[in-house]
C-alpha cells in the first residue's frame, strides 16, 4: 500500500492547484470560482488538502465542513493524471474519510457523483458509472436521494453510512448564498 499524506494547503498553494489542475480535471460547470473557495477558507469552513507521496504532490481534495451538522462535503477530489490507475486514488479516499472522520471527529464525509442517468452520451455515462464503481469498492455508500445543483444533477454518497439527507441541506445553506440555495438546489427522492 502506497504511503499517502495529507496537508493543508494553504490559500497560495490552493490557488496554484486550482488554476494548474483543477481548471483541466473538472467541468466547468461545475468549478465554483476560486474567490468563492477563498471566502470559505477565510471563513475556516473549507480545507483544502494536498495529496502527497514521498513530498510529491500526486492529487488533492478540497472539503467544506460544517459544524452543525458534523459533516465535510468532498467538494473536488483528483489524482494527477500521471499518478492515476495505481491505486492511489482508493489509498487517498481512505485516508481522507479517516482524516475528517477519525482524526478531526466529524460524523460523515458526503460526496457528490454526476448521475449517469444524465450522461451527455455513451462515453460520459461509462465515465459517471466507473467514478460511481469506484466510490462503492471504496466504502462510500449511495444515499436514496438525488440533487440538481445549477442544473447538474448527482448522486450523493456518504462516508459511513448514514442518512446525508439533512447534512447536505446544511452544507449546502453555508455554501450557496440564499437565493441560489432557494432557486438553483433541487432534491429528489429515489
């Protein structure tokens, strides 16, 4: 097993990631603006890891926590292309949920997963259910509800198993000013 640490990027070293990687290993639609990252950070309700092996950066996990509910949203979670497909990704992800769960006692660690109901055609739908494949051989567990964030539609899962339902609700209340939380966030049942 790869021997993966993880730091807390400051907001430099956050920004740098955002504008090298993330620009390229998220769809834009889904990218929040780095301002808004940043507003979080100054408000210390988001932590922004870097992924580390032997002191090279290999991925990284950017998370909004929220107190009252005891729970962290995994808002962006990559690997480096060059450090893909060696089981990094399965280390990283456990590693991050013992972090926030074991280490700094929060109740769950919630992720969000494009729903492959919605896929834009064959080759994203094998994208969106091979992301799923991984996050359920990685201990997540799919919730029974569905969102509609901005017009983008996931699949939610948690990190042990629990209802996510009104954590998420909760992440989402800090995390989106109240018009958008009120006209842009959809739940669905089921």
């Amino acid at each position: 097993m790869s021997n993966l640490t993880l730091t807390v990027l400051k907001e430099t070293e956050a920004e740098n990631v955002y504008n090298t990687y993330m620009k390229t290993d998220f769809p834009k639609d889904e990218l929040k603006p780095f301002e808004m990252i940043k507003n979080h950070m100054l408000n210390g309700i988001y932590i922004c890891l870097g992924i580390f092996e032997s002191n090279t950066l290999i991925g990284y996990a950017f998370c909004l926590t929220d107190s009252d509910s005891s729970a962290v949203l995994l808002d962006y979670f990559a690997i480096l292309k060059e450090y893909r497909g060696s089981k990094n990704g399965s280390s990283a992800l456990k590693k991050i949920c013992r972090y926030f769960t074991e280490e700094l006692s929060f109740a769950a660690l919630i992720l969000e997963s494009e729903n492959p109901d919605f896929s834009k055609n064959e080759q994203d739908k094998k994208t969106r259910n091979r992301r799923i494949s991984f996050y359920e051989k990685n201990d997540m567990h799919r919730q029974s509800f569905t969102t509609d964030l901005f017009g983008v539609k996931y699949c939610i899962f948690s990190y042990p198993k629990t209802d996510a339902k009104s954590a998420l609700i909760s992440i989402y209340k800090k995390m989106l000013p109240k018009k958008h939380f009120e006209s842009r966030l959809r739940i669905y049942e089921g």
